[in-house]
C-alpha cells in the first residue's frame, strides 16, 4: 500500500481495553476504516494491562498500512497507560500531552 490509498482512508485510530468476569481484551478501531479489531487477552490479564495493547495494536496497524509521513492518531482514553508506554521509552513526550 502507499501513501494515496491508504493515507486518504485512515484517520484516528480509536483503542481501547477491558476486563470482565469472562477475560480480557484489547480493541482498536480505526475510524474511517469502519473496521473493529478485537484481540482476547485471557483471564489472567489486568486492566492496566489490556491499554496499552490497545496502543501497541494501533500502533502495529499503522506500521503495517505503510502511510509513509502520515501522522496517525492514536487515541485512548487511558493516562496511565500512555505513562507506561512513556516510561519504556516507546512515545517520548507524548503521555505529557
């Protein structure tokens, strides 16, 4: 894919995770794609851990889209995720945001 066919088709890219009695999981949703990706995560795994494999799975999508210079949005609504991620060195600046 280049720049043109998928630069125009990809917007934000909405992720997010949860928990409930039956597992967890992790979600991503790019908007314009009208496309949602779901990935279980098992039972064992927490909250604090399914967000930020929401961030990495659209981080991931738009590594494999291949935009080029595009800036991607990703969005989330989890601060201490962002502040994990931030921690390893992955996004720099971007949890302070």
């Amino acid at each position: 894919m280049n720049d043109n066919s998928v630069g125009k088709a990809v917007n934000d890219i909405y992720v997010d995770g949860a928990k409930t009695d039956n597992g967890s999981g992790a979600s991503i949703y790019p908007e314009k794609l009208n496309a949602q990706i779901s990935v279980p995560l098992g039972t064992n795994t927490s909250v604090l851990q399914t967000e930020p494999m929401g961030i990495l799975l659209g981080a991931r999508m738009v590594a494999e889209l291949e935009i080029g210079n595009k800036s991607i949005p990703i969005l989330t609504d989890s601060k201490s995720a962002l502040l994990i991620l931030d921690s390893w060195g992955w996004f720099g600046s971007a949890a302070k945001r």
